[in-house]
C-alpha cells in the first residue's frame, strides 16, 4: 500500500474553512488558510475535546469552537497560555488532489 | 552530416532555447522547427498592450525572418505537428511536411481552459493566448458594445483593461469571493477590484456562469443566480492547461504536462521538453521566467553538457495593466508556519505584506508600490537571513529610519462631507471648520459648538480624531480600547468609519482603516462581519466563515461536538402537528434528549451534524423554522395567556408577542435578544428581566428594556408606556434597531443602554417621531434579507460541504 492517500481535491476544502475527514482513530480535520496553505489534524481541542473542523481560521490558527483556545495549525499547539496539542497528521498536496499520511490516517488511536 | 534536431512549437520557450544554443559553438545541430501560428516567433506576453493598442505587432516580435535565416533556421510556420514516431525519428505536420531528428524538442506550451458550459461554442466566445485571439477581440471591439469576460485572473484582468481601453463596456466574472486569489491575498484583490472598478470595468466576484446565451452568436451570459448580462464577446480567461496531448500519443510519460527530469528529458532520452507543456518535480508553469530557465538547461543538455540541471524555479507576478501596480512572489501554499510583516498606507492606497518562515521570506504581496519587489524577490530567491533588518524590512530597500505610518490616516482621507457624528448629522469639515474658526481646543467646546459627539456620544473617539488631525500637537486625546490586537480602533471608531467611509466588504474595512494583520482575527472577523451586515443590509453578501460555528451552521454546538436543534414555537405556542413532527423527528433520527427551554420552546439534544439538513427539512415540512436559538440576534418573545385565558389578562398578551416575533424574527444583533409580553403586572412571562419586556396594563403596554437574566441578574428599565399595540411594535423594533446601529459586537442591551445612557436612547426613540420612523423603516429594510429560514436553505443544500465529511476512512484497516 502507498504511504499517502488521496482524501479529496484541495478545491473541495473552503478557504478558511475546513473538512471532515473520517477515519479509524477518529476525525480528521482538514483547514485552508486565507493563503490556500493546507493543514491536517485530528479534530479534537487538546482541551476538552472540542471539534476544532467547527473553529473560526484566521492566519495559521484555528479558535475552538467550544471555549475559544487557539490552536496552531501548524503544529498543533494551542496558543497563547493555553497548553496542549491537537495531533497532527502530514499532509502533502499533488496535482490538486490532498493526500494524508496513510500510517496516522488509518492509525487505530491518535 | 550535422546532426538533426527537431523543435515542434514556435513561442517563447522554444525561441529561448534556440538563442541560448547558437550562442554557444560550435554548433552540432540543424535546426528546425515547426509552428502552428502563422509567424515568426514575438513576446506572447506583451499581447496585452497590443490588445490596449498602447503596441503594435511589430513592436513585439522577438526573431524576425532573417534571424531564422542568419542561424540556418528551416522555418515551417503554420503547420501544425500531428504525429512523432519515436521508431523512425520522424514527425509529420497536419499538411504531410515531414521532418527526421536525432533530437527531439517538445514545446508545445499551454491551451486555454474552457469551461465547459452550454454555448461555449458560439461565435463571439474567444480565448485569450495568441495573436489571432488579440485580432478577433480587436474586431469585435472596433463596434463597441459590450464584453463579459469570465475570470478574473491575471490574463482575464489584462483582456478586460484592453478591451476597456479600446472603448468597450466591460464586465468581468470571478468565480472566487476576490480577484487574482492565487497570487494576492484578500487584502490586495480588494484594492485591486476597486481599481477595475475606478476605471469603469465592472466586477462581479462569486459569480458562476451557467450559460453563454445566443442562437447564432454570443448575447450574453447567464449566472447560476439567473442574472442575464449581455454581451457582445466573451473572453474566456478561467485558466490555462499545458499541452501535452502530442507527447502523450507517441507513448512519452505525461500526467498534467509532459514529464521531464532535471535534465529536462521526457521518457525518451532523445526528447526533449520545455515551457509551459512541461511538468518538472510535479509543477507546471504559467510563466516565462522558469520558461528561461529551462531553456538554459536544454541548450546546455544539447551541446552536450550532461551536467547542466533545472531544479524548479520560483516566481514573482506582476499585472501588466498600465497603472496599476501590483507584485506577488512566492508560493502562498509553501508558507506554512508563516509569519505576517504587513503595512497599509491608507492615504495612498499602499498595502504590502511579507511571509517570513525561519526568518527568511518565502512569500511577498506588493500592492500600489512595487518598487522593491525585484528587492525582496532578491532576498526570497537568495533564501537571505532578514532577521537584522525584521523591523524596517517591509518599508523597503531604501528606508532610512524616520517617520513612517500616521495613525490617523484613515480619518486625514476622509473627504470633509463625511458624517463623523450621525445622531446630529455633523460631517468633518464642519468640525475643522469650528475648530478653526472659533480656536476651540477641548472635546467639549467641540461638543457645545457642534454637537458632534453631543447625544449618544459613540463617535467621541472619531471627533477626537478630527480634533487631533487640526489641531496637531496642541491636543492628545484619551486612549481608546481597541476592538483587538489587529487595529487601534475601537468599536465605535469602526463602526462610525464603515458608514462615513462607505466600506463595503472586510478586505475594505481591513485596508481602508489600516488592519495591522492580513486576515484579521476570531475576534474582529465576526464583528465586523455584523457591523457590515447591519449598516449595508441590502449589499453584503453575509461571510459565514467569519462567524462561529453555531451561527453558520444554524445549530448549537454541544460539548461532545453533536448539535442541538430548536424549532421557532411563536410566542411560546405550538400545536398537536407540530408536536408530532417533532416526535416523530426526535425517533427517526435517534435524537437522545428532548427538552423544554426556558424560552417556552423545544430542545432536541444530542443531533449529528450530518443529519442536521435532514432534520431541518422534516420540521420545515411541518411549517417550523429556525428558532435562531444559536444567534446574536432574536431569540424567544415569551408570552403568557393574557386576555384570552387568564382571569387577571388586560391585554391579548399572546397575540402581541406573536405579532413581535412574527415581524422581527431572523434579525442579527451585536448580542442575543430576549423579550417577553405579560398580561399584567403578575408578570407571568418574566417580561422584567429579558432585553425588551412588555407589561400589559390597561391603560396600555409598559415597555421596558435593558434586563438580564444570565451571568448578571438586571431588572429592565422602563422606556415608555403607549396605548396602542401597532405603537408598541414601532417603539420596540425602533429600540431594536438603535441598539443594532450602536451596540458592540457581543454588547448585551443592557451593556449598551449603560454606556450611552437610557435618556438618549429615549431622546430618540420615544420622543422623536421622526427618527423613531426612520429606525423602524430601516429594519424593515434589513428584514426583507433576514427573514429566509435558513434551515429551509440548508435542507435545500447550501454549505453542504459543511455537513458532509470529504472522505470517509473510518472503517479502513491500517497497513501492517
Ligand atoms: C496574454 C498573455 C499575457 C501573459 N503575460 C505574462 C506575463 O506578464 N508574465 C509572464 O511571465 N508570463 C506571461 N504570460 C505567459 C507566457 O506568455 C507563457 O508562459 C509563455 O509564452 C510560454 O511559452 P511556451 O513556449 O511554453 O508556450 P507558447 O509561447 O504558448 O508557445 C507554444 C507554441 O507552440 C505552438 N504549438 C502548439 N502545439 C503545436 C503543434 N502540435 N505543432 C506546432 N506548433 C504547436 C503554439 O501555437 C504556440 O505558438 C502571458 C500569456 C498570455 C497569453
Ligand atoms: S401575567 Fe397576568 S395576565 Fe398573564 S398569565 Fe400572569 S396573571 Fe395572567
Ligand atoms: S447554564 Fe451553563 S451549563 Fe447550563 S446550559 Fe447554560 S451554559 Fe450550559
Ligand atoms: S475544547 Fe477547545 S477550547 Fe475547550
């Protein structure tokens, strides 16, 4: 089996916005920034669990739905003096198609 | 016997790798080449200025006849290549020309892409590549009339400048919500729009073509939201794709474009490929600069240098319409991690932002002053160390230290008819006028003399503004809070500079009130979308991803990430088809908890959002709609039975908080809204402790406002009393709409009516018949868009990209 997996096209994924993907340890979101960069990760807020695939995107960062923490897209890191991290999964992005690192995509437990 | 070589396309790429390969001897080739365009080979990207009639054809050609002749050049010009066989060596032309080679070169560059729309075949649809595109557009553009052109990309933007300039009515369609989204940000595209527009080229930006109209020729066009344009040509500029279907056909490795490898040969060590057909480490190029590139590279291969390699190329844009100026560099999709340096100048126009990624920049946005563009392109290519000079980086490479950015710029360019204070309907020149004239020198001598800033006071900030702005030095006005780190502004500022400087759109906002940050932040985006939402009712288009999740996705959101579902249930009653509908939705869709509100409606708890749409379109069946129980904006009217029931009832309670929430639901404010009618003063339905509450007495209706019952316990005020329920109405959809034109973002009414006090809000709304009117005229404006059921469009479809997950892997095993 190839190491990425095409999970959509980059079009389908809304500028400042994001992307569900379902997967066997659990959703994955998928955010576009304001520049078109594409970012990865597991859709739960390292504080509570809130799904960040619901958040507000502004610049490399995602705001949780729930209580506001700000997560870096980037890494994962929340913000700020928040701590915690969202796992993040490797995205790459080829001829328009975006494609997940199989490993964490089909990964049973983040 | 020199060797042959074989080059089949006639443009730029191909004519760079021929200069490059006679510069160098000695020569071990013979050339020729095969071109489908009738001519020598000119500069396809100067057909802009040919088109604008700023040059002539001949002002562009790069290789005249006895340039061709000078290198021993065969030249066969119009004949297009339609067959390599790599077994023979040979290529033949659609006329039967037939040539041989030793080497190969494929330069076959790009096709426009057509969308692939009803009527895109009709006379009048043009693309925009080669000369004889420029030809038709000229011809048609000799008659006047009108041109639509379809993308507002680079290339679309330069044939809707030209067909301008050649005296034609020009529409420009751009699928995306700003123009040339590739290379510029937001921030740019709306400086740049403004400047198409300036010039009297109309842009239409989220604008879907369905259909290119007419029966033996192009009239017009027609939009997904059944708009009609007429037109008299079509220009279809949506993109380019690279040609590659000849290499493709004789067997060499093609995906998007031909493939090449650093030594820019295909499959086929013979051939070669180079421009805008090729595909190099997965990029296909639109651009001439890497085209040059590449050329370097195959002369280099071909005169035998095995060594010579193309690693990929970086590259900077620039818009050739005369007047504008505009630079973009870098891929914005490699700036992850990416740090923001950006500088507006409003007065000018200016606005400049550089992406630094481990103190390097990795990407630069020019806007109205390009002079360092070639200076940062420098740095980003050279992949520089800018940390030393981070801090003036972005005021270029001939700052020298001193004054910089004036704060008060945005105020300085507002022209003096602009209306600073709107309860008085006091502009700026007649402040600077006082000031001037009678020496004033305090904000309340500006006040006496003005009344600027006299009634509710939210523009005190922006009248203290002009008065910095006249009287320099010798005034220093009170810090304000700022909406939040992006600007220095406050609300109030905002909201007062939106109106008097006609600001439309939050790229307008960011740009014309000097945003310190690109995009903005969670904070400022949502408000600011509200502010433009309630100041231009009947022009925003609402930007859902500048709100929270629960108002664009018309849901609350749960701690466990499922939603919960209200049904509007008017003034609190409901019915046995309603209650069925909702039973039966709460069984169908498994919906674990059902529960009464203290709205006087019902909860249902615990929905997924997938089946969100579904839901919604079962209730809406049974006559429900959206009980905006997630919004700023109207919530509940809670009602008790009043006359109709009740032994104490002096009014029809229940009648009259229908008839309220009938006429003022869906209507957004700075923060919820919650009201109540009771029947008398028993008070049944809490009316004293909501944001607007009605006593029925029975002289009439109490009303009152400014109540709470959340983090903070407020009993309401009393506004007024009024006889009549149609005066009741007008009086709380007026009070509803001055809170909506002077709350904060996030401010509850209560918060409001603290800061500009209950008398002035009673100053207008109760004692002014006029302006009261006024209020309430403009938020029946702002109802006709509100008052869609935005369940009814979402069942329907809308935003269903953020329903429905892109992919689902959930069940997939993992590779051992
Ligand atoms: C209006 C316009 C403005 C532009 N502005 C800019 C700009 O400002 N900056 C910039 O960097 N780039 C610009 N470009 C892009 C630039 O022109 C291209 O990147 C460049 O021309 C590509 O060179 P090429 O040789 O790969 O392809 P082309 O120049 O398109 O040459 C390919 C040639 O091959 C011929 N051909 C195709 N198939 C066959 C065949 N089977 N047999 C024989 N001949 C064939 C075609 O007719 C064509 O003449 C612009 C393009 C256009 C159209
Ligand atoms: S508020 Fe008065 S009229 Fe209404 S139900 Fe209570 S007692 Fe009756
Ligand atoms: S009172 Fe607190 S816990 Fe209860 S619903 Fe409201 S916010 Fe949630
Ligand atoms: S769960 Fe994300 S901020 Fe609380």
């Amino acid at each position: 089996m190839s190491e990425w997996i095409d999970v959509g096209a980059v079009d389908d994924v809304p500028t400042l916005g994001s992307r569900v993907v379902q997967a066997p340890g659990g959703d994955i979101a998928v955010f576009k920034a304001a520049d078109g960069t594409l970012f990865a990760l597991r859709d739960r807020c390292p504080h509570k669990g809130g799904p960040l695939s619901q958040g507000m995107v502004h610049g490399h960062s995602v705001t949780c739905p729930l209580h506001n923490w700000v997560i870096s897209l980037k890494t994962g890191e929340a913000q700020g003096a928040d701590h915690g991290c969202a796992h993040k999964i490797p995205l790459r992005v080829e001829g328009g198609r975006i494609l997940l690192a199989a490993s964490t995509l089909l990964a049973r437990a983040a | 016997m020199p060797k042959k070589l074989v080059v089949i396309g006639n443009g730029m790429a191909a004519g760079r790798v021929l200069e490059e390969f006679f510069e160098r001897a000695p020569r071990p080739y013979e050339a020729t080449i095969f071109g489908a365009e009738p001519r020598v080979n000119y500069n396809r990207i100067m057909l802009s200025p040919v088109l604008s009639g700023e040059k002539a054809y001949e002002d562009i050609l790069i290789h005249d006849d006895a340039w061709y002749e000078t290198n021993g050049i065969t030249l066969h010009r119009g004949k297009q290549v339609v067959q390599i066989d790599r077994e023979a060596k040979r290529v033949t032309a659609a006329d039967g020309t037939t040539a041989d080679y030793d080497k190969l070169l494929i330069a076959t560059g790009s096709v426009p892409f057509v969308v692939p729309i009803p009527g895109v075949n009709l006379p009048g649809v043009v693309t925009y590549r080669d000369l004889d595109d420029v030809n038709t557009m000229l011809a048609v553009a000799r008659m006047g009339g009108r041109a639509v052109v379809i993308g507002g990309g680079l290339l679309g933007l330069e044939a809707a400048a030209g067909l301008k300039a050649q005296g034609m009515d020009v529409t420009v369609l751009h699928l995306m919500p700003t123009l040339m989204e590739r290379q510029l940000d937001p921030s740019a595209g709306y400086l740049l729009q403004r400047e198409m527009e300036e010039r009297g080229i109309a842009v239409r930006c989220r604008a879907n073509t369905h259909a290119v109209l007419g029966e033996t020729h192009v009239t017009g066009v027609k939009l997904d939201d059944g708009t009609e344009l007429p037109a008299d040509v079509v220009v279809m500029a949506v993109g380019i794709r690279p040609n590659a279907t000849l290499a493709k056909e004789a067997g060499l490795e093609t995906n998007r474009g031909v493939l090449v490898g650093d030594d820019m040969r295909t499959s086929d060590p013979d051939v070669f490929s180079v421009g805008e057909c090729v595909e190099h480490r997965g990029i296909c190029y639109g651009l001439v600069a890497p085209l040059y590139e590449m050329a370097k590279v195959v002369a280099a291969q071909l005169s035998g240098d095995g060594k010579a390699v193309y690693t990929g190329s970086v590259t900077a844009t620039k818009l050739k319409v005369t007047g504008i100026d505009l630079f973009s560099a870098g891929d914005f999709n490699e700036a992850k991690d990416g740090q923001d340096i950006v500088l507006r100048d409003v007065a000018r126009g200016i606005y400049k932002r550089i992406v630094l990624k481990e103190n390097r920049i990795v990407g630069a946005v020019l806007y109205g002053e390009t002079a360092d563009g070639s200076w940062f392109f420098d740095l980003m290519r050279k992949e520089a160390d800018v940390s030393a000079m981070r801090d003036t980086l972005i005021f270029g490479q001939s700052y020298g230290g001193g004054s910089s950015l004036d704060p008060a710029a945005t105020v300085a360019a507002l022209p003096n008819d602009a209306e600073i204070c709107g309860c008085n309907g006091v502009c700026k020149g007649k402040i600077v006028q006082t000031i001037n004239d009678k020496g004033l020198s305090t904000l309340a001598d500006v006040r006496a003399h003005t009344k600027a800033s006299a009634s509710c006071g939210t523009c005190t900030g922006l009248v203290e503004q002009v008065m910095a702005l006249t009287l320099g030095d010798r005034f220093s006005r009170a810090a304000t809070e700022p909406m939040c780190g992006c600007t220095d502004l406050g609300h109030d500022e905002v909201r007062r500079l939106i109106r008097a400087a006609g600001l439309k759109s939050i790229p307008a906002v960011m740009q014309e009130l000097g945003w310190k940050t690109s995009c903005g932040c969670a904070k400022c985006r949502p408000a600011l979308n509200y502010y433009l939402l309630c100041d231009w009712p009947e022009e925003y288009e609402d930007d859902g991803r500048s709100r929270y999740i629960n108002e664009r996705i018309h849901a609350n959101i749960q701690k466990d990430g499922t939603y919960s579902v209200v049904p509007r249930m008017w003034g609190g009653l409901t019915n046995p088809r309603e209650l069925r509908a909702i039973a039966d939705v709460a069984e169908k869709y498994d919906i674990p908890t059902v529960k009464v509100t203290g709205g006087q409606r019902i909860d249902l708890l615990g929905v997924r959002k997938e089946d969100l749409p579904a839901v919604w379109a079962d209730l809406n069946e049974a006559g429900m709609v959206s009980g905006h129980a997630y919004a700023k904006g109207l919530r509940t009217v809670k009602t008790c039975v009043g006359t109709e029931w009740c032994r104490f009832g002096t009014q029809d309670s229940t009648g009259l908080g229908v008839r309220i929430e009938r006429f003022m639901w869906g209507s957004w404010t700075p923060a919820k809204v919650k009201m109540g009618v009771s029947g008398c003063p028993r008070n049944c339905a809490e009316a004293t402790c909501k944001d607007v509450g009605v006593i029925c007495v029975d002289s009439g209706f109490e009303i009152h406002f400014a109540g709470a019952a959340g983090l903070h316990i407020k009993g309401t005020q009393l506004l007024c009393k009024v006889a009549g329920e149609d005066e009741c109405l007008e009086v709380i959809v007026a009070l509803t709409q001055l809170y909506r034109e002077q709350g904060h973002y996030l401010e509850r009414m209560y918060k409001w009516a603290d800061r500009v006090g209950v008398d002035a809000i009673r100053a207008i709304v109760v004692e002014d018949r006029e302006k009261r009117r006024a209020l309430f005229e403009r938020f029946e404006i702002s109802q006709r868009k509100a008052q869609i059921d935005p369940w009814a469009e979402r069942a329907a479809g809308r935003d269903a990209h953020e329903f429905d997950p892109m992919a689902n892997f959930s069940l997939a095993e993992a590779a051992e």
